[in-house]
C-alpha cells in the first residue's frame, strides 16, 4: 500500500499542525512497516531517514515562496506521477485533479477564518474559501480535531456529509509534561524572568486574544506587584495593540516576550510558572493546554465549547472578553486537582493508529476513549 502524505507543516519550528502531522506520521511509520509513506516536502525531513518504508518526495523547485496554489498544483502531479492508493492531507488543503481511484482523507483543524473574518487577513480567506468546500466534497473521509470542529463543519456547510466526518483527537508530547519540579537558573536569567510569572503559551493572531490577559495583567499589578507575565510563542502579526497598551500603562519591564522557544524549554515554563492562562476566542483543540494541565499549578482558560469539550469541570474558565474577571481570577485561583487517567485520551501512538484506520478505511466510527 502506497500513501502519499503532505508534510510540508513538518519543516521548520514546528507548531500546532507540524507537531500533529509529525507524531501521527511517525507512530504509523513504527507501527505499520509493510507500508510505504511518501511524504510530500521542500527540504529533507531527516527525522525518518531511518525508516525504510518512508520516501521523502522533495520539491524540486528551490523558491522559499512555494506554498499555497503552487504547492498544490505541484503535489497533483506527484499524485499523478506515483499512482498513490491513498493521500492524506493534515491541513485540508488538498490539489486539484487527484486520480479518481486515490482515497482522499483530510484534517480539518478549525473554521476560525469563518468565525472570526475579521481576524483573518484577506489572502487566508480567500484561500480558505476556495480550498475548503474543494475538499469536503472531494475527501472520502475528513477527520475533524474534536466534536466541537465537526460541529462548525456541519454549520458552516450543512450540505457536507455527517457520515463521513470523523473526529479522532490530537495528542500531546510526552517530553513537555512531568511529575517533576524542574529550576534552571540559565533559563530564567536568558528571558529575563525575575519574579513570580503568569504564563500564556500561544502565537500573538487576535484570535488568542492576549489583549485581554495584558490588561488583566495591568490589573492584576495594581494588587500584588510582584509578577511578571511571559508571553511565549511566535509572533505571526504586528502586535502594536499589545505594545501601545504596555508602553501606555509602563509595564514594559514586567511584560516578556519570548517569541518562538525550544521543544526543551518549554516544560520548564510549565513547572515555574505561578499560573498559566489561555485566552483564546476560538480553537479547534489547544494542546498546550493539555500539556500544562499536567505540569502547571494553576490554570485559567477561556470559556468556549471546545475547551469545555476537553476539560469539562476539571479547570478553572472566564469570560474571555471580561478583564475584570480575569484579573479576579488570577489573584484567586487554587491550586488544580489532577486527574490521573486525563491524559490516556491524549495518547499519540493511540491517536495515530486510529488516523491509520481512517487512512485505510476502517468502518469503526467512534472516537478513542
């Protein structure tokens, strides 16, 4: 069995689709080794040299501007060149002219592009209006992230069919959760960390709404001085909002910006933070959730469906558009109770072997408990 896989998201520092793409493609590539993976990239992906049953199909084309349309006009004719039984997609966006025997599967992440346009720069959803409805109608299967994801395919385009929606969760990875209380002293002076710390883990898009923490945050000094709020993860947009409100209100030196940071720092945040919080308006899942309900002390999220989905009564939630509240909470939250068996749901080698079942066909239709 051949299978052709996208795996452009997988270069680079690897983020919420690279990291999903990379651990289902890597469990199934151990587990199912009379298979034949193609997967489909610009560079060399060295993480699966080793794996006799994986073909690493590089562009041939040496631009750094090849994605979007490009990309998938050149992934069509691969598909066509190899004769492929089946192709997966992690990212929806799936090429045009596909050989009709190829079985097409596809992940759908989240529609934030239709819940939040205004969020959304033209050029995404424009892409994404055009590519989506491609691909519901073409995939013989699409795998949706959580209930919650299946549910807004099904608003947005009610003429899709249920029956072929799939919802198979994301995993997290092991290497950024611990029982373990971990102090570098090397880490904390790199970023400038000097006192107790809130922590938000998330790219600064509007979506995420760190606006609000920010000002929570400002709230928050006004009763307990002694914190500083670290912000880390990679900056996609200009973030002038958050800069003028932080200059504006002098807290440029209690407000940290990490930008992009190292797989094997990031479960020391999660140990030394005092408490971590997530703000986001709209997900499709949230992994660093996940990893940091098992690390953190203290945990505040948004209050939206997919994060009740996940959590249901486990953690803390706020209205994500409510400063007050927020600022409130992070002065008072207690300390979380941990649920032992959270994460078996959660569990990568799981996950992908369920992703293979839905690549070759299985029938089995309910997500993994």
């Amino acid at each position: 069995m051949k299978i052709g896989v996208d795996a452009f998201s997988i270069e680079g520092n690897r983020t919420g689709v690279g990291n999903y793409t990379y651990f289902n493609i890597l469990y199934m590539v151990r587990n199912n080794p009379s298979v034949d993976f193609y997967l489909f990239s610009k560079d060399n992906l060295h993480e699966f040299e080793n794996y006799p049953n994986v073909h690493n199909i590089k562009s041939s084309f040496r631009s750094k501007k090849l994605r979007g349309t490009i990309w998938l006009l050149y992934i069509a004719f691969l598909l066509n060149r190899y004769n492929f039984d089946i192709f997966w997609s992690p990212n929806f966006f799936t090429p045009m002219w596909i050989p009709k025997k190829t079985r097409v599967i596809s992940t759908v992440m989240d529609l934030s592009p239709l819940a939040f346009p205004n969020f959304t720069n033209k050029k995404t959803k424009n892409s994404f209006n055009v590519n989506l409805p491609r691909t519901l109608k073409r995939s013989d299967t699409i795998i949706a992230i959580s209930d919650f994801t299946k549910s807004e395919i099904i608003k947005y385009y009610p003429k899709t069919n249920a029956d072929k929606i799939r919802v198979n969760y994301v995993g997290y990875d092991d290497n950024n959760v611990s029982d373990t209380l971990i102090e570098n002293n090397s880490i904390r002076k790199k970023y400038n960390i000097e006192k107790k710390f809130i922590l938000s883990l998330s790219s600064l898009v509007p979506r995420k709404n760190t606006i609000t923490l920010v000002k929570a945050f400002n709230e928050v000094l006004k009763k307990d001085n002694d914190y500083n709020l670290v912000l880390v993860g990679r900056k996609d947009i200009d973030t002038g909002e958050l800069s003028r409100f932080i200059f504006d209100n002098n807290i440029s030196d209690r407000v940290i910006f990490t930008d992009f940071i190292p797989d094997s720092e990031i479960l020391w945040f999660y140990k030394n933070c005092d408490i971590y919080v997530s703000t986001s308006l709209y997900e499709g899942f949230g992994i660093p959730n996940i990893e940091a309900y098992i690390s953190v002390k203290r945990m505040l999220i948004s209050d939206i469906p997919v994060y009740r989905e996940i959590f249901e009564e486990l953690v803390e939630y706020f209205n994500p558009l409510d400063v007050i509240e927020l600022s409130n909470k992070i002065l008072n939250t207690p300390e979380l109770i941990k649920k032992s068996d959270f994460l078996i749901k959660f569990n990568w080698e799981s996950i992908a072997s369920k992703t293979f079942e839905i690549l070759i066909g299985s029938k089995e239709n309910e997500k993994f408990n």
